[in-house]
C-alpha cells in the first residue's frame, strides 16, 4: 500500500479530481498555497495499492498540464525600487509517493 500525495496548480485541479475518481480512485483534495509564488494549489492524498501507482502518476501527467507564467520580482536599485518580470514554469504536478506502514478504514 501506497500513500500517494500530489501537488497540482488549481487550473488543473477539476480535470485531475474527475480523471482520478472516474478511473476508480479513491482522492481527498486539499486546498494549499505554493511558497514561492503565493498561488493557489490543490494538494491530493490518495492511498493505493502499490500495483496503481503507475497508473495514478500517469493521470496525473496527462491532467496536471506545465505552463509559463510571468511573476514581476522587486528589485532595489540606488535611489529607486523598480520591478523585473521573470518568466517561471508553473504547474505539473509535484508527487510524493510513501509506504503506508498500515491502513484501516474505520
């Protein structure tokens, strides 16, 4: 048994959460902030047997889409704070995958 917990951008959350519970999968969603950026993001706890988490890793790679996205980081200058704008890669999903040393449902 597998405790799989993934990191996905809110834009793709909805689309993953459907593939997921379509294809049998048990998922509860959390609500989260990135560091970083300060976005907004949905965390997934799903617990599998180890035989699925391939299958899991696999919609989450076609639901959870990598996108660019353009941040303006402040920048001190002598004299003046200007802004720089920096393109970032965001989105994709970020996986942990743990062994779950036992499992009850109570």
């Amino acid at each position: 048994m597998k405790m799989i917990m993934a990191v996905v951008q809110a834009d793709d959350a909805n689309k993953a959460m459907q593939a997921l519970t379509e294809a049998g999968y048990r998922v509860t969603r959390i609500a989260t902030q990135g560091g970083w950026l300060r976005r907004e993001n949905v965390t997934f706890l799903l617990g599998v047997p180890d035989e699925k988490v391939d299958d899991v890793l696999s919609i989450l790679q076609h639901t959870a889409r990598r996108r660019t996205s353009y941040v303006s980081v402040p920048r001190e200058m002598p004299g003046a704070i200007s802004a720089q704008v920096i393109d970032v890669e965001v989105g994709g999903a970020t996986v942990f995958v743990l062994n779950v040393e036992r499992f009850e449902t109570l």
